[in-house]
C-alpha cells in the first residue's frame, strides 16, 4: 500500500508540475523566446498564439507557436520560405528551474510547407539566422534563448528547393524527419530518420526521379571543428531499391573533399525497376518480372573552383538473368541481361565513359537481340560498338504486355562501328551496317486508327573513318496513315561535301498524327503536302555553281501550330506554299498570326539544305513583309502566353521576375532582310502608323534602314539597331528624324517625352529633331535613362514658351517679366546626353530687349546647373551673368555670378545593366581647392602623356 501510496503521490506531483510551470513561468519563457528570434532572424515572423505546454510534445516542455509564417532573406524579404500550422521548442527543464535561462534543445515543426529558392545569381532565400557575433563581450542581461539541439523533429512536410544557379529541382511531399545526437557538440553522432510519400529530382529540367517514395536510416559521426561527416550507417530505400552508403565528407576552405561508395547488391530487376518514372510502375504491377541486379556507385576527389578539382564518377549497373512475361504472351522476354559502367573522371563530360559490355534478350528461336558498346569522350567521341538482332515486335509487345500501345513488324539490324565521330574534325567511326523494318504497324489508345504499312531500308558505310567516305542511304522510308501514303527515299555520300538525291511525296494530317502520341504542340488539325526532288551537292550552293543544282516541287502546310523556345506564345500557320527552286525555297503564299500580329510573307530563303546539314547553319533570305496590325508587346520573352515549351533561360527569368515583360529575344540563325509594310505597329501603347522601310535581321541583331511612319501627326525617320542580351536586358542604337514635331501632343502621349524632356510641358508648338540615341533596355523593355548617350539637335522651328520656372524665376530677379513669355522660335539647342546628365550648348533668345543666352547641365531627374548671359542692347554685346541652380520646380538664381554648383553624374554598369550611382549635388568648394584639383588634373595629364611617349619609343 505504501509502494502505491507514494507512486500515486509522485504522479501527481508531477502532474501538479507539469501543470504549475507553464503558469509560472510563460512569461519569462515567451519573453526570451522572442527577444531569440529579434536577434537571430533575418526574415520577418508572424503567428497567432503562443503556448507553454507539456501535453503537446509530452514529456518535453515546449513553446508551441501556431500559424507560423517566415519570410525569406533578402531579396526575397516579400516571398515565403517557411508556413508551418506549428512550431515547438523543447525548453531545458533543469536550467528553467534553477538557473531562470530558456535553453532550447528540441525543435518540432509540423504540417509546413517550405519553399527553399536560389536565383541565377545565387542569392538564397534561406539565409534568416544571423548568428552572434563572436567578438563582441556576453552579454548578460536580456540575453534571450539559446541553442543546445539534442533533437529535431518534423512531421508531415511539403518541400520544394528550386536552384537556379545550379539547375536543380526537388520537391519532396509528406516528408518526415527525426534527427537526435548532441547537435551542440564539437563531435557528436546524428541519428536520422526519414520518409518521404513523394520526391521528384530534375537536373537541367530532366527528370530523374519523379514521384519517388524515399525512407532513410542514417548516421553520421559530424566534427564540426573539422567540418567532416563521416557515414557511419546510411541506409536508403527508392521505392523498392535499397541502396547503402558509406565514406565521409570533408569541408575545407576552398571547396570539399569526399570519398563516397554506394551499392544496390543482391537486389532484383523488380527492385531496380520499381525506380522507374510512374506510369510504367503499373505495367510492372502487372507483368511477371524475375532475375537478379546489382548496383554500385562512387564519387571520390576533391572538388575546389579556384584550382579547378573536381572528384571522380563512377557506377556499374548488373542485370542477370532476366525474365519478362506477360500472362498472355506466347513467348516471354528471356535471357535478359544487361553490364553497363560509367566513368566520369573530374564530373567531366568531355572525358565521359560508357561501357555497355552486354545488352541482350532472346524471344524464342532466331528472334533475339545483343548489343556491345563502348565509348569515350563527347565532342570527340570515341565509338566501339556491335549491334545486332532480328526482333519480331508483335512478339517482344506481347511479352513485355503493352497495354496502350499496339506494334508489329520484323525488325532486323547489323551496325558494327570503330573509330572517332567528330563534327570538328570531320571523323567518323569506320561503320558497316543496316537497320530494316518490313510491316510495320503502330497504334495507341490515344487515336483509333494506326500508322500501317511502314517499310525502312537504312544502310549506312563508312570505309575509311572520315566524313568524305561515308554514305546514308534510306531506300526506301514509307508508311500509310489514314488512307494517305508517305515515302522517302534519301541517298547521302560525302558528308565533307555532301551529294544528295532525295525523294519526298506524301499527305500527312500533323494533328492526328500527333494525337497517336499523345502529344501536344503541332496540336492543330493542320495539314502537310510534299512533293519533292532534291538533288545536288552542298559545295553547289555556296560558290554560286547554281546551274548544277536540281532542286524542285513544292511543299504545303495549312493550319499548322508551331513554336519556338524564345516567344511566349504559338504561331498559327493558316497558309504556307513553299516551291523549291534550285537553291531557293519560294514563299509563294505564307499568312501567319501571332498573338494579335497578322503577317503575310513574299519571298525566299537561299540555300535551306545548307542550313539542315551544317552543324550550326544560318538562314539566308530576303522577303516582303505586309501586316494589318503588329503588337510587339507580345514578342517580349517573359510576357503569358501558351507556350509550354520554353528556353530554360527564359522559363527561370519568368519565376525571378513575374511582373515583368523581358525582352524581345532574336533568333541567333538569322541572316534575312525584310522589306516592312506595315499599317499599325504598337509599342507599350505608342501607336507608329504605315511604317515603311528595311529591315534586317542578322545573328541576333535588327537594323532598321531608312525606316519611317507616323507618330503623333509627324512623320519620323530612323535608322536604328537593337539586340538582345538575355531575357532581361537589350540594348539599341538609333538615329532619329522628324519634322513639324507637335510638342504638347507628344509631351502627352509618349513617356520617354515626358521624362527625358519635363520642361516640354511649357511649351507648345512645332519643333523640329534630329538626334542620336544608344543604351540599354531593363526588363520590362523601358528605356535605362543612366545608360543614355548621344546628342543632336532640337529647332524649336513655331512655339510658344510660357511660364517655365526656371525662366520665370530669372525674370522675377531681374525685374523682367517677358521672361514668362520669350521668344525662342527658329531657336537651334544642341545638347549631348551621357550618364543620366543633359549637357546644354550656348543657345541665345529674345526677351522683348534682352538677349539672353544659356548653357550649362541639366538632368533627368530635375537637376540645374546653368549659366545665363544676358545680354542688352546694343545687339547685346553689354551683358550680366546668372547662374541658375537647383530643380526645374525649385530654380536657384544668382544674378552677377559665375559660380555655380556642379552636378556629379550618375555611374551605370554597361554589364549587370545597373545603376551604380545616381547623379547629385557636387559638393562646394572654394577658389583655392578649385585651383588645386585643375593643377592635379593638368600634372596628372602630363605624366600620362610622358608615359605614352615612353612606351611608343620603347616598342
């Protein structure tokens, strides 16, 4: 009675304490708690209620905050990183107690969802502890919590970690983690658990896990002091593959060290295929899947950036007796095996090694498969290889139980091939071989009918290991589809200078076609008709020799979708009647739309079979172009449209800057002039009406020649260039002409009028502009104002000058109030514009009898520092100088002054496309230091030139 007696005593003692401290002690404990995350967190913090509680995480006494919610670092201060529906702290009971200090030494976290981001430049969003300076004296006053980690716990998590910089995604779900050791410690053993219901991994946009479950048991001896993980026991299981690792990890200053060994022994091709992407895990479900697998993988070296190391790949994959039947297969796959080895010495795929000693099956007698190949490097390729079968595919469809796809035909190969295959160097592997298919047939769930008849006879020789002596011949390449025969027949020798004869005849329906696949894109019941000869030789085209060329027929496309990786949107091809022409292929009829863009093509590009057969050919052609309607807002890179497909450039820049518009992105493959009509072209809501003129296209560039249209009632004329930089950034140049220029009008319907001429908005009238422009454009294709150079003139050929501030307040001094109304008409001003500045030549006006004259700097952004002479009669030889400072709203006068004030200009990075220093105020300064910079200045240009004169002599 008394064991009882004293047991029930002490349960609830310790119930009365877990109930009593967190009412003595929920003050102290969420005090210093949120003093911790003041200090330590970088990102901002929100939640609804805190909780000081034994129950939740028993028996640990923990701070629970709900409805957690962390915003990223900078610059992502605006995104979240971290929402949580809790998060705990184990609080030490010891030190709460008897010394009043919150210790953390558990963290629980549950049902979060994290988003983990690097950009392009490599800037994270995780970067929200800050840790305590080491150097500053402890403080011990109001110190708040610390850290002492002995566990960490998270439970039902959603996490996504999307690097740009390194090209990585992955995006675990309904993850679950326990990590325990004495994480505070110098050396201490992590003990891990962890599952995860879903993880997908792509590299470069490839997949190479997709919808993975993941359990991990692991530990690591860590030593912090030596930044070294040692794998003590690491054991994973992918779905049904385990996998064991062992080694260690070493951080050193320059990079890291590693020596890691991991292998898959003694497994099965179930295993090994439970690894594959989703959708074929149902077909393995269903399909009778035996034989033996071994997987071992290492990674061993030091990698370091500044001495260029990196470690070394290696993986072997063994796949023995397999067997693959299907319940209603005649014949079973049987006799699978498969070696292949990797080797990746310094993760360089230059030095890439691939060695597949063995890929064979048989499906019953005289109906089997053996391929050996070997291979090393990627540029300049090294080739060994054998390949041969003869495969009934009906039978192999079968075995394999096929489900959604229906295959027939014999298909019967020989390719035997040894030597180097270099674009480079024009080598090719000497090869020997052929691959035949005779009645084909294929048809998917996706579409009713099938793709029948289809005939392939390819040969392929090569004698003597170069590009001069080797031969494709296709004779002949042919299938029916829905009622309609297509055949190629295609003889290539000589791929120095390659002899083609060529034969294509045939109706193909591109969106039935496509829907067999499934596949999306060219997606539009659209229509392709060939009738095609080719015949000639590559050198023919490119020294003029055109009369030796027989190239004819004609090729039809009608209601084709098509893309490109650079536009956000499709191109919609209602009509294009191509004819070939010998070395010209005739744009007879082509009507496109893009978008809102119409576009009626006429003309031809030169030497299209070139651009097929080189290795990084270009397009030549001439045109002319006709539209009703161009919008060049929807060209820009980053702007919504339905293009899936996009350039990984332009798909990251469109997730780093969603509100932004990019650039217009010009194709690299271009060498084409188009001689424009266009009706109405729109630019960001400036509307350019019956543009006529030139326009070329070449390797990424557009030049305008003797271009013009109509722009706010004035007919401007321009030459200009512009390129594309990346998604984000362009630059242009352009040289501008226009007469009978209405500026009010202008002033209120073009922004660039706006900010780069304020003073407009006083003036009313016709001018006149002759004026050249370089800079660069931002992300939303805006001019950037610091990056402005160029000048010119404006003549202020019939205006009006009312109440300018600037004028109106020398006037004001002076005692002359024509200055509200001057006349400047026929008034020639030259100004030179460079970083953000607008420098102002001497031009002179009339004011009733006054002839002031002015010159000096202004800039964009309201900036005065201008001299004024006034002169008075006679003929205003007699004057008296002013110096007018500060804004265009603010003006600053002095009169019977020289001394102004200096406006120190702004500083652009022509390569980040940054603003590095805006223009301000120079500093004062007196006579004395004036004086003394001009001598420093002079000396300095002495020296300079004496260094010259050195150096001239001396070479």
């Amino acid at each position: 009675m008394k064991i009882l007696k004293w047991a029930g005593i002490s349960i609830a003692s310790i119930l009365f304490l877990m109930f009593i401290i967190p009412i003595l002690f929920p003050g102290t404990v969420s005090e210093q708690v949120k003093i911790f995350a003041n200090k330590h967190l970088a990102g901002k913090l929100d939640y609804k209620k805190t909780h000081l509680t034994f129950f939740r995480h028993f028996p640990s006494l923990t701070v629970s905050v709900d409805d957690v919610l962390l915003k990223g670092s900078k610059p992502f201060h605006n995104d979240t990183l971290l929402a949580a529906k809790e998060l705990a702290v184990g609080i030490n009971l010891k030190n709460l107690i008897f010394d009043g200090e919150v210790k953390i030494d558990e963290i629980y976290v549950t049902d979060a969802v994290a988003n983990v981001f690097v950009n392009t430049k490599g800037e994270a969003n995780y970067n929200v502890y800050v840790a305590k300076p080491s150097e500053k004296p402890k403080d011990t006053t109001g110190t708040g919590a610390s850290i002492k980690l002995d566990l960490i716990k998270l439970k039902n998590w959603n996490i996504k970690y999307n690097d740009h910089a390194a090209r990585v995604l992955v995006d675990a779900k309904g993850l679950n983690y326990t990590g325990k050791g004495g994480l505070s410690e110098d050396i201490f053993d992590l003990t891990t658990d962890l599952d995860i219901n879903k993880l997908d991994f792509s590299l470069n946009r490839i997949y190479y896990a997709k919808q993975k479950t993941l359990h991990a048991d692991l530990i690591t001896r860590i030593n912090t002091n030596a930044l070294t993980f040692v794998l003590r026991k690491n054991e994973l299981r992918i779905n049904e593959l385990p996998l064991k690792f062992t080694g260690f990890v070493s951080i050193l200053k320059d990079g890291y060290n590693l020596d890691i060994n991991a292998a898959s022994e003694k497994t099965t091709i179930r295993d090994m295929i439970s690894v594959l992407p989703p959708q074929y895990l149902d077909w393995a479900k269903d399909t009778k899947i035996e034989g033996n697998s071994d997987l071992f993988f290492s990674l061993k070296g030091r990698f370091s950036e500044p001495k260029n190391l990196k470690p070394r790949l290696k993986a072997r994959l063994l796949m023995k007796d397999g067997f693959v039947s299907n319940g209603k297969a005649p014949v079973p796959m049987n006799n699978f095996n498969m070696d292949l080895n990797v080797d990746l010495p310094d993760l360089n795929t230059e030095q890439l090694g691939l060695d597949l000693k063995n890929l064979s099956f048989d499906l019953g007698p005289n109906n089997n498969f053996k391929a050996v190949v070997k291979t090393k490097g990627l540029d300049e390729m090294q080739i060994n290889a054998d390949v041969k079968g003869a495969v009934n595919l009906q039978t192999l469809s079968q075995a394999l139980g096929l489900e959604d796809i229906d295959v027939r035909g014999l298909m019967d190969t020989n390719i035997k091939a040894n030597g180097i295959f270099s674009l480079d160097k024009k080598l090719f592997p000497k090869t020997n071989g052929y691959l035949n298919l005779k009645n084909g047939w294929l048809k998917t769930k996706y579409y009713p009918n099938p793709i029948q008849n289809i005939n392939i006879a390819a040969n392929i020789t090569n004698t003597d290991g170069t590009f001069k002596s080797l031969g494709v011949k296709l004779d002949p390449f042919k299938f029916d589809f829905e009622g309609n025969p297509v055949f190629v027949n295609a003889d290539l020798q000589n791929f120095e200078d390659v002899l083609y004869k060529v034969r294509a005849k045939g109706v193909l329906n591109v969106g039935r076609i496509y829907k067999v696949f499934a596949k999306k894109g060219l997606d539009v019941s659209g229509l392709i008709m060939a009738d095609l000869s080719l015949n000639g030789r590559q050198s023919y085209a490119t020294t003029g020799q055109y009369s030796k060329l027989d190239n004819k027929g004609n090729l039809i496309l009608k209601n084709i979708k098509a893309t490109t990786e650079y536009l956000p949107k499709s191109f919609y091809i209602k009509e294009g009647n191509f004819q070939f022409e010998n070395e010209k292929m005739w744009f007879r009829k082509f009507f496109a739309n893009y978008g809102k863009s119409d576009f009626a093509l006429n003309g031809y590009l030169l030497n299209t079979i070139n651009y097929f057969i080189e290795r990084k050919g270009t397009l030549h052609g001439k045109f002319k172009l006709k539209s009703r309607y161009i919008l060049i807002d929807e060209f820009m890179a980053l702007k919504d449209g339905d293009n899936s497909k996009k350039s990984i450039e332009v798909d990251y820049a469109k997730v780093e800057n969603p509100k932004s518009s990019g650039v217009v992105i010009i194709p690299k493959n271009l060498d084409v002039s188009l001689e424009a009509d266009a009706k109405n072209v729109e630019f960001k809501g400036l509307n350019l009406n019956n543009l006529f003129g030139l326009a070329l296209v070449n390797k990424g560039e557009v030049f305008l020649k003797n271009t013009s249209f109509d722009v706010v009632g004035s007919r401007m004329k321009i030459d200009a260039r512009y390129q594309d930089e990346s998604p984000l950034t362009a630059n242009y140049d352009i040289a501008l002409n226009v007469l009978d220029f209405d500026v009010q009008r202008a002033y209120n319907e073009i922004d660039m009028v706006r900010e780069m001429a304020t003073a407009a908005k006083n003036v009313k009238g016709i001018v006149s502009i002759d004026y050249k422009l370089k800079g660069d454009f931002d992300k939303n294709m805006t001019p950037i104002y610091p990056s402005l150079e160029g000048g010119g003139v404006v003549n202020l050929r019939d205006v009006e000058v009312k109440n300018l501030k600037m004028l109106s307040a020398v006037g004001n001094d002076i005692g002359a109030k024509a200055f509200n109304n001057p006349d400047m008409k026929g008034v020639n001003i030259e100004t030179y514009i460079k970083n953000n500045l607008i420098h102002v030549d001497k031009f002179t006006f009339k004011v009733s009898i006054l002839r002031p004259t002015i010159s000096g700097t202004t800039s964009f952004n309201g900036l005065l520092d201008l001299r004024i002479r006034v002169g008075i009669l006679p003929g205003g030889l007699i004057g008296f100088p002013v110096v007018v400072t500060g804004t265009h709203e603010k003006p600053k006068i002095k009169i019977f002054s020289k001394t102004g004030q200096g406006i120190v200009d702004a500083l652009y990075n022509q390569k980040s496309n940054k603003v590095i220093r805006e223009e301000r105020r120079a500093e004062k300064k007196t006579k004395r230091q004036q004086r003394k910079e001009k001598a420093a200045q002079e000396q300095k240009a002495k020296a300079a030139e004496k260094k010259i004169t050195k150096d001239v002599k001396q070479k």
